[in-house]
C-alpha cells in the first residue's frame, strides 16, 4: 500500500468491496439447494437469464450428477508478481532518464543516513543527488537529507516493514529527478524483511556497522543474500571493539559468495572513495553495458 | 513481517483471476513455499485469516506446499539437494552449483466454486 496518500490500501479494499458486492448481487447467479428425486444433493448455480434455466452454464460447466460444481483452477505465478512488474516499470523509468538507484537495507542504526548524507556532501558537485527516505513514522530523516543539500522524499510505512515497488513508484512522481541522477532508496531499518521486495534498483547496498556483530549475515542470509554490495560501516570504532572483520567477510562469502565487500566510516569518510570509485563504476556499467572503448 | 505484504499480494492476484473466471467463493488455496525462499510457512499461517477476511478468499483453506532446496552442480552434472542458498555441492563439494529449486514463491492453485 501506498505510504504517501495511503492509495494502495483504499485500491485493495475497494477491489474486495466491490468483488463481495458482485458475488452478494451476483447477477444472474444463484446459489441454492433443492431435492431431486434420483436423490443427488448438490449446490446449483444455475444462469438465470431471459427466464432459461441452463444446466449447462454453471461454474463447471455441465451439469452432471454427483458432478460437484467445485473446480480446481491452476494458477502458477509468483506471489511477488505484483510488485516484480512495478520494479520493472520503474527500473524502466529510471534506466531511461540514466538515473542509478541503489537500495540501501540494514538494521535500525546502521548509519544508513549518516553515510548518505556524509556521501551528499562528497558527491554532490559531481552528480545530481535525490533520495527517497523509508521509515515507519516521521520525516527526520529526509530533513537531514534535505539539510544536507539533496532533495528527498519521506515514505512513511506505518505499520509496514518494507518498502515495495508501488511505494517507490509514488515517491519518483513526487521526486523531480534530473536525468544522470544518482538515487538513493534508504529502506525500513530492518534486516529481514526488505530483502524480498525488488524495487527497481540497479544494485541492493546491505550496511552493516561493526557494534552488530561479524555473525550477522549468518543469521539474517536473505538480506546478504540479495544484497550486491556490503558495507561495513563504522570502521572507526574498530580499535575499541573485539570485532572480527576477517570473519565477518567469511561468513558473508558463505551465505553469498558474488558479493562485494568495502569496510568504511561515514564518520571519517574513511574507505569512502573505494565506495564512491564502486558507485561511478556500477553507473557507467548500467548506463552503457555494452561498454565503449575509450 | 513481510509475509503480510505476501499473503495481500496472494489476494490481489485471487482478485486477478475472479475477473477472468466465473467463481463466487474460494475453497482451497495452495502455494508453493521454497525452503531458501523469502518466506516463512508459520507467519503466512498465521496471517492468513486476518488477511483474507471480508475478501474473495475470506474462509479459504490455505495449503503450503515446502518445496526443498535444491541445484545443479557443475561438477558431477547432477541435480543435487541444497541445505543452504549458496551451498556447495554435497555430493562433490564443488562450489559451483546452480539453485534450481527451493526460491519458489507461487500462488499454485486454488479450489473454488
């Protein structure tokens, strides 16, 4: 459902609405019970229409004692279909005006906006920045992103613990994105949930701060398994800690072995520019992927 | 938890297909749950009749059909179980191998009336 003017819950309960009035008036379809005498009991739904009764217009599509009008109707698609089809129209949308999208995912106090708006300050003399904020209540932090120089949207969830395809589809109306654009999509603070739903971004960023612990992406795998890059972010607190980098590397190769890895600090800006040497490379990548010769 | 989203999105896709066939109430839904998959079972469960409450699928049963990990390995051509996303191959222990089931996240079919 849509965050911003809460759209996508009104649709889902106007569609439900307006099926259990189709189903409750029905038309010409009834539903009732009667004796026969070859004492076959069933449901009818018969077509009652220009005074026919047509036996042969139920939902099975025949009328055949001890034939149930019960059917079993093979579907096969994704459940993720919806919003799969949504994160490929705004992929579409984004690819076209050359504007590159990363979905940055973490847990709650990460420093997901604390590097965005470090990387703001960074970047914005080479490229046009904008940003679309997820939390679940409040603008903070947009108004820290807008303090810092870039345009930025708020998406309130609410309730929701994930950003979707159709929220971010909203939020692009709102946003007035310059072609060349670099976007950044800062998800629900929320390790698990977020890894499922595509949003049409050109690379899946998961932050994940040295106070957390190196076991993390064992025991959260989707998210290291969906996410492209990893970040490992406040490297400045390293010297006061007893985390282990070597074996957090270790344990995200094992639950995701393309993965790349970059330790930094929004705080320094240590290890940045080897993030904003990847961003430029995975731009010039999504822009051009056949590659020109120079 | 996301299996919220999932289980309206199941709903959606319900609504899809009264609009293409003539049903008035659904019986049965069955879906096809990966083991490496997004997904876990217990919350679709458990968010189900909240979710489909007053909707087509308001009463339905629901189904879960698990289906295992498993891939193709590289190294000894084969289709092999997985235990893991990107595990290596069991059998082997070659690393390349690709997953070719246990992903799954599909409304598979549905019992109406």
């Amino acid at each position: 459902m849509c965050a911003i003017c809460g759209c996508g819950a009104a649709v889902i309960a106007d569609d439900a609405g307006s099926a259990a009035r189709t189903a409750a008036v029905g038309g010409s379809v009834q539903d009732h019970g009667h004796p026969h005498p070859d004492a076959h009991d069933h449901h009818h739904h018969h077509a009652h229409a220009d005074g026919v009764i047509d036996f042969g217009k139920g939902l099975a599509g025949g009328h055949v004692p001890g034939l149930s009008q019960e059917r079993t109707i093979s579907i096969e698609r994704d459940i993720l279909s919806k919003n799969d089809a949504l994160a490929d129209a705004n992929r579409t949308r984004l690819g076209d005006a050359g504007i590159f999208a990363l979905n940055l995912m973490s847990s709650p106090g990460s420093g997901k906006t604390s590097l965005l708006v470090r990387t703001i300050a960074d970047l914005q003399d080479r490229w046009p920045i904008a940003v679309i904020e997820g939390d679940q209540q409040t603008s903070r932090d947009a108004d820290r992103i807008r303090a810092a120089g870039a345009s930025a949207v708020q998406i309130n969830t609410g309730k929701g613990c994930h950003l979707d395809a159709h929220m971010v589809g909203h939020a692009l109306d709102h946003l007035a994105l310059e072609p060349g654009s670099l976007l950044f999509i800062e998800n629900v603070g929320n390790l698990v949930c977020p890894a499922a739903f595509d949003l049409g971004e050109a690379h899946k960023v998961v932050v994940l701060s040295v106070t957390e612990g190196e076991d993390k992406p064992l025991k959260y795998p989707d998210m290291f398994a969906a996410a492209d890059l990893m970040l490992l972010n406040k490297a400045d607190l390293l010297p006061h800690l007893e985390f282990d980098v070597d074996a957090c590397v270790a344990a995200v190769l094992r639950v995701n072995p393309r993965i790349q890895f970059l330790t930094v600090s929004a705080r320094t800006g240590a290890g940045l520019a080897a993030f904003y040497a990847w961003i430029a490379a995975r731009a010039a990548v999504m822009r051009d992927p056949v590659g020109r010769p120079a | 938890m996301h299996e919220m989203s999932l289980v309206e999105s199941v709903v959606a896709l319900v609504e899809d297909e009264r609009r293409k066939q003539d049903f008035s109430r659904v019986l049965m839904i069955r879906l096809k749950v990966g083991a490496l998959g997004h997904a876990e079972p217990d919350a679709l469960r458990f968010c189900f009749d909240a979710v489909t409450s007053g909707t087509i699928a308001d009463g339905a049963r629901l189904e879960i059909e698990t289906v295992p990990g498993a891939g193709w390995c590289f190294g000894c051509r084969q289709t092999v179980p997985l235990a893991e996303r990107f595990a290596a191959c069991p059998t082997c222990g070659n690393p390349q191998v690709r997953l070719t089931a246990g992903d799954e996240l599909r409304l598979a079919e549905m019992e109406v009336e």
